[in-house]
C-alpha cells in the first residue's frame, strides 16, 4: 500500500518527510520520492526505485531547502516500479507536484484528451493526469484548493491526494475518496499522512479526514471543506498511541517484537471490557438494542488472509455458544457470489488496517442488501471503523511487520468478547459459563508470555532442523483447523517455502500424498473434543515417514511416543487453544525465515494493507 507524507511549517520538510516515510516502509513499497518547495520558489524532485537503498540515500547529494513538500512511498498498481513512475508527478512547467494513494480508473480518458490539448507526459501513473489537470484548472482560479475542487469532478475512482504549486508557498492541498488522510497538527507545521505512525514522533493531535473532503493547510492554519464544497470543522482527536510502539526496540524485526506483544496487545483488548466476576462484557461503541440482537437469524464474518482465518475461528465459536447459523467467507467471493443477505443478517467484518478494498466492499455489499453491519478494526477510524454500523477496535498498537500476529491474537480475543456479549443479551451462554469463560480468558495473556518464554529455544532448535525443506504441511481439526491454514500462510508469507494447511480429517483424502520422509507435517493436537482423532492421524504421518512436529498439551505425556520435536501449549479451554497455538506458529515462521536470510517484515510482492482489488 502506498503512503503519503506532506508538511508545511517552520523545519526543514525534507528531514521530516525522510523520517515519516521510514516509518511507512512497513506497508511494503518499491519506490519513493519526495518534492520539496524551496526559498528559489522551485520544486525540487528526488525519486528512487531501488528499494534496497535507504530512504536516507535518497539526500545523499545533498538536502534540498524548504518547509513545505509532499512525500510518497509507493506500490505499484499502474506503471511498473521505475524512477520515472516513482511519485511525486509534476505538471509540464514543473510547478503542480502530486501524490497519490489509490486508482484513477478513468486516467486513460483524461490522459487522451490532456495529450491532445499539448500535456507532455512523462510517466506510465494514473496519478500524473491530476498534475496535468490542475495545471489547467489554475488557469481558471488562482485559487490552489478551488483547482483541486474542479480537478476532483473530473476523477474517477478512489484517491487520497496531496499537491504543492511553486506559485502558492506554505500551502499543501489534499482531498480523499475511499482512500484516507490524517491531518497532524502541531506547533512547529500541519502534516498530511495516509498513516499514524508518520507523524507520531511529532504530534499527537489529529484530525481524520472525511469521504470527500478536502484540506488546506498552511504552517499555521488548516481549512476542511466537505463534499459539498462547505467549509467544516472536523473533531481534533488526540491519539494515545505511543511513537516507541512503531519502533523496534532493541527487536532485530517488528515481526518478533509483534509476536513478543501479544501479551500487552491480548490484555489491551480485554480492557476495561471484560467483567470477569459476573462474566459480563461492554464495549465503548457496540452497545446494541437487545431486541435487534435477538431478531438475528445468521451472522456472516468476513475477512482476507489472516483476518478471514479469524472469521473462521469465530464462526466456531458463534456456532457453539450463541446457537445462531454462521458463516465465514473470504470477502472477495462474499462481493461477486450474489450472497443471500436481509436485514436478519449481521455481517461482520473483520481487518487490521480496516481499508482492505474486498473487505470494504464486501461490508457495502451486505449493508446494501440490508444487513445489519460491524466491524472488528485496528486502526482507528479507518473506512470501515466509520461505515460499519457496529465498531469492536482491537487495541493491538500498530502493527508494522506485513505479516499479521498481534493483531491475529486481538482480533480472536475480541470475537471471544463479542461471543461473551452475544451470549449475554441472548441468554444461550448461562451466567456460571460465562463467569468460568470470562475467568479463563483474562489468564490467557500470562499464558501466552508463559509459551514465548518457555518454548523460545525449542522452537528455534526444530526451525534449524527443518528450515531447508521445500514443503512444509500443517493439520489441525475442528477449532483449531484455521489455525493450521494461518500456520501455513505464516510460513509461506515470511519465508517463501510452500505450505499447505489442511484439516486433518481432510488428510487422508489428498495430501497424504505428499507424505514422505522428507516432509515435516506441522500437527496440532492439544487437548479438546478431537483429540483421539488427531492422534490417528498422527499415526498416518509416521507410517509413511513423515518428519512430524506436535504442538500438545503441557503434561500431556501420550504424545512422548511419537516425536522428539513438541512444543508445550499450557492447558485451556478447548475453545481458547487457537489463540495459543498460533502463537508458536508464528515464532516458527519467524525463525525459519531469519535462518533462510528473508526480508521478513517487509516479504517480496506483498504489502501491509490491499487497497487496490
Ligand atoms: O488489513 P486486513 O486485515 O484487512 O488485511 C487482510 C490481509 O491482507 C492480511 O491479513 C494478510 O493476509 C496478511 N499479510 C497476513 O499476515
């Protein structure tokens, strides 16, 4: 996903946009560049699309002057990753620079009629016509927001946009649909970014733009305008995360540190949410009419990769404890399968970044239908935090690495809530099993501290010993079968080695194929009701050589007979186990993918959020 930072203000910009856009890199990109509007009344480009060269390098011949300028990191949707595609994009007297998040998708049109009207154009972008545009609109008013104010009827498709002109010093402009920015306010300038942890080091006073609006900023004043062409005072919101929490700390990857804060991001969701001693759950904004929950008939999560293995945990527990019928759905099915939705139906959806294109589709998909919509979100109020009708944040802290762990675990916890407070207003979960589960899920931070603290070394020895194999298989059944399919995306996503997760039922009917001596066969088999199950397929594994790796039950000495390579779980409630599992899971995939030499929080074609379809 690409980012955006822009600042206009008494400092030197380009020092500020390098440090911003540092801490974008997460979000995966193979380019980035920066304009910078100086004392000469020039803009002055640097651009690169060699990402293995450090933003910093970017300066090396020397930093350009000023206090306002645009800065972009991007992941290529149009136009392959070059220095001439990189952003910023300038009109043909150099004086428009833009950046852009998201798709122009009638670029071509506009290009066609920008080219027969003169405009030279000098990259393969959709994001270049809107420099070329303005360029045209400032002939018209002198006016930099009313030229993004005619610029925009022109554009179709989903944008969030920041521009500087070399006649109007001091001023950014931006405007966003479907795609967001945040303004950051401070004493020393106004920021633009697409992302909070660009600006956390220098403000914590935010404003999240709206659908629609656009924004000018000067070093000391900002103006909001809505759709309508209005003007509007959106709410300052003051952030409370903290600038360490998007920094390694002494960690060699974020995804280790990620993984090191499931404990603290497991507890944070749990806050002041969970009343343990009647077994009770409030959440800040899901505060439901009881009879609106009670008309439900079928609840339906959605999500993409490892947000949509959450549905399907959920979709066990909703099953389980509040008797309704449940489903879950990879969202970019869910949006094209013509799903049958009325107004009984809660959709749910559930996302880190909370801009996914095929979950927010698929969210609008059933609210147009009718359902009844939430969501289950990471980032603050991100798109579909504001269009959900129901918000549950998970409070996992920005999670940085591209592979998801944090805010996997936050995200099962938070459905364990929400189960809690269905099973509450519904009354299928009685007040003694509630307080029992409620009792259990407070201790499961402490339980998870307790694996990464007692398994670390373990898991790093059967990492050593397996991490050159070409295949690797994970099987796990009822609850825990979604947790065998994260395992193997996990892997497949830190360090490239094919995996497949399978239910272990399923194995006798396909994968068993691929058993030999060489293949290490990742089986879950804690305790709960398929344990003697899991076992027999166990015994499948071995019979045909299978290299087999156990994650069992701490005590549970029936599992001693079959391999040397365990990693202790400590006992819980069946229906929490996923939530321990996974977390070994994903040391695992670190480790291996550390052995391998991989660019771990950063895996090659992926990005931190999918915004594009
Ligand atoms: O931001 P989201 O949770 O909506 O993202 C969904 C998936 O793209 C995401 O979970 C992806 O599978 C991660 N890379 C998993 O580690």
């Amino acid at each position: 996903m690409s980012g955006i930072v822009a600042y206009t203000g008494s400092s030197e910009a380009a020092e500020i946009l390098i440090e911003g856009l540092s801490r974008l890199e997460y979000r995966g990109y193979d380019s980035v560049g920066i304009a910078v509007l100086g004392p000469s009344g020039k803009i002055v480009r640097k651009r690169c699309s060699d990402k293995s060269r450090r933003l910093r390098d970017l300066l090396q011949d020397g930093v350009p002057p000023g206090n306002t300028a645009i800065g972009h990191t991007r992941w290529a949707t149009h136009g392959r990753p070059s220095n001439e595609n990189a952003h910023p994009h300038t009109s043909c007297d150099g004086k428009i620079a833009v950046v852009h998040n998201g798709i122009i998708e009638n670029y071509r049109d506009l290009k066609e009629d920008l080219i027969e009207k003169g405009h030279k154009f000098t990259s393969e972008t959709d994001t270049e016509v809107i420099a070329h545009l303005m360029e045209d609109m400032l002939k018209k008013t002198s006016d930099l927001r009313e030229a993004l104010a005619l610029t925009k009827k022109k554009l179709v498709g989903s944008y969030a946009i920041a521009l500087i002109s070399a006649d109007h010093p001091g001023e950014i402009v931006a405007a966003i649909k479907n795609s967001p920015l945040i303004i950051g306010i401070s004493d020393e300038g106004n920021f633009i970014v697409s992302d909070l942890p660009a600006i956390l080091p220098y403000t914590k006073k935010v404003i999240f733009l709206e659908d629609g609006d656009t924004a000018h900023l000067t070093p000391d004043k900002l103006k909001i305008y809505e759709e309508s062409g209005s003007k509007i005072e959106r709410k300052i919101e003051t952030i409370s995360w903290s600038p360490l929490l998007a920094e390694k700390q002494g960690y060699k990857h974020f995804m280790l540190k990620e993984i090191f804060e499931q404990q603290r991001a497991v507890q944070e969701t749990l806050m002041g949410r969970l009343q343990v001693e009647k077994g009770q759950v409030v959440f800040e904004n899901f505060k439901p009419d009881p009879e609106k929950i009670k008309n439900i008939k079928r609840i339906v999560l959605i999500g993409c990769g490892t947000a949509y293995h959450a549905c399907l945990v959920g979709k066990f527990l909703i099953e389980d404890f509040i008797k309704i019928p449940c489903e879950a759905d990879i969202a970019s099915e869910f949006r094209y399968r013509k799903p049958l939705i009325n107004k009984e139906t809660f959709v749910i959806a559930i996302s880190q970044s909370g801009e996914t294109a095929d979950t927010l589709a698929a969210l609008r998909e059933a609210a147009a239908l009718g359902a009844y919509t939430g969501a289950i979100c990471n980032v603050i109020d991100s798109s579909l935090a504001r269009e959900a009708d129901e918000i549950i944040y998970t409070h996992a802290g920005p999670e940085i690495s591209i592979a998801s762990t944090k805010v996997f675990t936050s995200q099962l916890t938070a459905l364990y809530l929400l189960m809690l407070r269905l099973g509450n207003i519904t009354g299928s979960i009685k007040p003694e099993e509630a307080i029992k589960i409620s009792e259990e899920l407070i201790r499961l931070p402490l339980k998870i501290k307790q694996i990464l603290d007692s398994q670390q070394d373990r898991i790093e020895e059967i990492s050593k010993k397996h991490f050159k194999q070409k295949n690797f298989l994970f099987l796990g059944r009822n609850i825990n079968y979604p947790i065998a399919l994260e395992g193997a995306l996990k892997l497949k996503e830190t360090s490239y080695i094919h995996a497949e997760g399978s239910p272990a039922g399923e194995l006798k009917h396909g994968p068993i194929a691929l058993v030999d001596s060489e293949l290490p066969v990742v089986i879950i088999s804690t305790e709960g009701c398929v344990y003697d199950k899991v076992a027999s397929t166990i015994e499948e594994v071995l019979t045909r050589e299978g290299r087999v790796i156990l994650l069992a039950t701490q005590g549970d000495e029936r599992v001693l007979q079959f391999t040397e390579d365990i990693i202790w779980i400590p006992p819980t409630l069946e229906l929490f186990t996923p939530l321990l599992n996974v977390v070994p899971l994903q040391l695992l995939s670190y480790h291996i993918a550390r052995l391998l030499g991989c660019d771990i929080d950063q895996p090659r074609n992926l990005t931190k959020a999918v915004t594009v379809e």
